[in-house]
C-alpha cells in the first residue's frame, strides 16, 4: 500500500494514531500539511493562532525529515488539495484522525467523496481524545449530559484495563522505515500566505512539540498543587497546554499518563486528580458536541432558546466595552485586557467574564461565545461552546440559572492583593487591596490621592452589579418552569 498522511491538529511526529497506521499497513508513507484557505481567509493579518501553527509545521517538518521523510507543506483548499495530491502521488490511502466539528466533518465526507471516485481511500482514527463518541456510556447505554456520572464511568473504564491500556503511546519509531521522501517541499512563508510575519504575534508560550515537552516538565514539578494553585489568575497554577491540546503537538494519551502517575505517587494533595479531571472535561465536550450537534448554533438545554437578549445600540454599546476592557468591573476588565494582549484566559477568569457578559449585561452568550473563538489561541469548539453555556446555564450542567457570579466577591475571593488587576490595569495601580475591586464606591478624595479621575482614567461601572441580577433572574424566568 502507498499511502498520504494528512495531518490537521495533530501536529507532532509521535504517539500519532494515523501515522502509526498508516507506517503498519503500507511500504510508502508521504505526509501533508495543508493551510486550508478555507479556515485561513476569515482570519485577521495578524494572528497568533497561524503563527503558532507555522513554527509548529516547520519543527514537525524537520522531525519527520530526521526520521527519513518529507512533509509536504500546502496553501490551498483542503478539499481540493488533498485529493490532487493523492491522485499525484498515487496513493491508495489517506489516513487522519477524527475530526468532531460540525465543518470538519463535512470538509472530510467531501474529500473521502472525492477520493473514492478514484479508489482511494480515507481512513480516520481516534487521537485527539481518550474516549470518543459511544465509548463512555451510562449503564442504559444512552450517551451522558452531566459530568460526574460521565467522569466516573469514564475513569471505571480506564481503571478496569489496569490504568493505562487506553492511554498508551503508538510505537511510531519502530516502523518509520516506510516514511518517503519528496522533492520540493518548501513551507510558505506566513507573508506568501497573507500573514504579518513579525515577533509581535507570537504567543508566549513556545510552540511546536519541543515547546509543549517544556510546558509539560515545567507543570510536573508542581501537578500536585493544581488543586490549590488553579483557581487564582495572578498565580502560575494552570498548565498552559490548552494549545497544545488544540493543535496537537502534546499527545492527550501522554498528558493522562502523566496525571495517573503522578496520582500513583500522591501523598498530600489531590492536585493531579483534579488535572486529571480536566482533561475529561475535555473529552466530555467532544462528545457532547458529537451527539448534540446542534449547540453550536442553539443552547442544549432548548427552553433557554425563549430567552430574549438585550439588541439594538445599547446591547452593542454594552458589548464593545465588555470586549474592550471597559466595564469599570477591574478583573472583568483585567480578564479582557489578558485575552486581548495574549490570547490565554485564565479559566476562572473565563468563567467571571463570560457570566458578567449574559447575567450583567444580558448579552446573548453567542456574542461572547464569538468573541473568544476569534481571540483565544486555545480556540476549541467544544469546550469553548461548553464552557458559554455553562456560564448561560443552558448546557449540560446541574447548576440553576439564578446562581449568578457576583464580580466583586470573586475579584476579592480569587485575585484577593489585586496582583492580577494590577498587571494590566496599571492605572489602578495606586489602589490598595482592599479598594481595587470596586473604585467606584471609593471616596473623591481617595481617588484623588491614588490620581484616579473615574471616566477618565477608568471608567465607571456600565451596570449595577445588584439591579442587573434583578433583571437576569425576570428575563431568565421564561425557563422557570423546567429547573
Ligand atoms: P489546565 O487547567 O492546565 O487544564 C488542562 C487542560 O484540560 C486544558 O488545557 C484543557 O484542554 C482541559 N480543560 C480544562 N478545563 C476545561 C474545561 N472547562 N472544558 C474543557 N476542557 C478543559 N478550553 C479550551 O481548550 N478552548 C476553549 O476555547 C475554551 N473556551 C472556554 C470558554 C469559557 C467561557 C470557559 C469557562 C472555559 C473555556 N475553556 C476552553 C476551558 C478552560 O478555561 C481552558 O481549557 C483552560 O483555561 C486552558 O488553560 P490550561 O491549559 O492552563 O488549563
């Protein structure tokens, strides 16, 4: 068999499903790298996200070419490419991962079309989760929409093959003897593709699978404070590998090795059952979305569907303060401020401004939901659809709407010495710990003597935290009737 490796966000040379099939079943192996116009025109000039994506490509190219191939590196419609490319190289086989976005999974029907109409074929794998569609059920057999139980029958099903049977790594190496070589496979340059190419839009975490093995090693050392770490902004809690995630160049199956080890070996802290816990989050929202399609576009609870939002100037006027850091809420703004400048969100953080943007402002969770999916480097579908609903409380959780974040206590309760505010809201700077998470309720002459004009130098609150509430729980109150 010659076959053409097409790689999408899986962008790593090891423990990689379809690689690994397809060095198993064939002689010649050719491997691809498309940036699909198709994704690529909606986007800005400038995007971190394609410039982590290029140096991950080029660092997967130079791997794949020490172990004797070639990465054939395209700009061009995926659709249309893959399938010209197979027909060149005489391929027999495609092989990919799975793909579980309502788009993707249309792009792959039409190329596996295509391809067909040539005998070829297109062969998918699961890889970029542990558990995929059907294979974590509850005892009816019916496809969970809440969490816990999910997370237990998913960590049974772990633990019933002796811990790691699901997670284990597939032996590239042994069989990369089939990898074959191609002539002219020069990577475009971002700038050919439309692309600023500078160090401005460079994220700051490092890119490619050399940067995720060092956020990796970096987050072992303190795995087992996860638990007490994770949930402060302006501490390095978190792993920061959500990018990785997204693209690939971690392994997920490796990821989870690593957390049932260091569980193994946990004396003091929960911290890596709690990580742990994350990463099936993470492949809970991936089935969620596989059964449940439809909450791409509508809430998964139905009745929330009847929820009127604001519209018109004043929903608009609302909105671009939230968006731009201007709500006079300082850890809301702080929050923004961190996306907006980076790209990362801290996940609480996510959860504080996605729930001020619908239960403060009464803003559609959609609108958020975009804004995040063009500004995150970890955009994922899933679990950023996931994580808007739960903030609306119409997806798949047990919370009740009239649980509503109040903005203050949780600037006080997880940003307490305002560390965090004050990293990107250096005009508040001067506020002690006690007066930076709310300098509208400070005296004129306080604000005066930490040189604050409100309105000028930081603005005033857009709305009152309380009346809002008040107006959340009336316009919530057509789904009343199913809680
Ligand atoms: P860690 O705390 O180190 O967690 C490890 C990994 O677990 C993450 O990298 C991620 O893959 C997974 N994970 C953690 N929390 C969640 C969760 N709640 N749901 C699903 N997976 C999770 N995560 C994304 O990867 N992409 C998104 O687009 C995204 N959008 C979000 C939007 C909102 C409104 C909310 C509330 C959460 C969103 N999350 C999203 C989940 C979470 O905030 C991020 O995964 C996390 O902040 C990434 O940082 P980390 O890698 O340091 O996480």
């Amino acid at each position: 068999l010659r076959s053409l490796v097409w790689f999408r966000r899986d962008l790593r040379s090891f423990d990689h499903a379809a690689l690994y099939h397809a060095l198993k079943q064939s002689e010649q192996v050719y491997c691809v790298f498309i940036f699909d116009k198709s994704i690529l025109q909606d986007l800005p000039a400038i995007d971190r996200r394609v410039a982590f994506i290029h140096d991950s490509v080029s660092e997967l190219a130079a791997e794949l070419e020490k172990m004797g191939g070639t990465l054939i590196v395209r700009h061009a419609h995926a659709e249309q490419e893959i399938p010209r490319l197979a027909a060149e190289l005489q391929v027999q086989a495609v092989f990919a991962n799975h793909d579980y976005e309502p788009q993707a999974i249309q792009r792959d029907a039409d190329v596996g079309k295509n391809l067909a109409s040539f005998n070829c074929a297109l062969k998918t794998y699961k890889d970029q989760v542990v558990f995929e569609k059907e294979e974590v059920l509850s005892l009816a057999g019916t496809p969970f929409s809440v969490f816990t139980p999910y997370k237990n029958a998913w960590l049974k099903k772990m633990y019933a093959e002796g811990g790691d049977f699901y997670c284990r790594s597939y032996p590239i190496e042994s069989h990369a003897g089939s990898l074959a070589t191609y002539t002219n496979a020069t990577i475009p340059a971002l700038s050919d593709m439309g692309f600023t190419d500078s160090a401005e839009p460079r994220m700051a975490v490092p890119a490619g699978m050399s940067g995720g093995a060092k956020l990796l090693e970096d987050f072992l050392l303190r795995i087992h404070q996860y638990d007490v770490t994770r949930d402060f902004p302006a501490v390095k809690g978190p792993s920061y590998l959500s990018v990785h995630l997204r693209f690939g160049t971690v392994s997920i199956r490796h990821l989870v090795r690593e957390a049932l080890h260091s569980i193994r070996t946990e004396t003091v802290n929960p911290g890596a059952q709690v990580w742990l816990s994350e990463l099936i989050w993470r492949d809970f929202y991936f089935m969620i979305l596989h059964h449940h399609p439809h909450v791409a576009e509508r809430a998964f609870k139905p009745d929330y569907d009847a929820i009127k939002w604001e519209s018109g100037a004043r929903a608009e006027q609302m909105f671009d303060a939230w968006c731009q850091g201007k709500t006079g809420y300082p850890l809301v703004d702080a929050a923004m401020c961190q996306l907006n400048q980076t790209g990362y969100m801290h996940n609480r953080l996510r959860m504080v401004t996605a729930c001020f943007l619908i239960k403060d402002l009464g803003i559609d969770w959609r609108w958020g939901e975009r804004y995040f999916a063009l500004h995150l480097n970890d955009f994922d579908l899933s679990a950023n659809n996931g994580g808007w609903q739960w903030a609306a409380s119409s997806g798949c959780d047990a919370q009740p709407y009239f649980r509503i974040f109040n903005p203050i206590t949780q600037s006080e309760k997880f940003d307490a010495d305002g560390k965090f505010i004050r990293r990107y809201l250096p005009q508040l700077g001067k506020l002690d710990h006690k007066q930076i998470h709310a300098p509208w309720k400070l005296t004129p002459m306080t604000l005066k003597m930490a040189g604050i004009t409100l309105g000028v130098d930081y603005p005033a609150p857009v709305v009152e935290h309380d009346a809002a509430r008040k107006e959340t729980l009336a316009r919530y109150a057509v789904v009343k009737k199913v809680q």
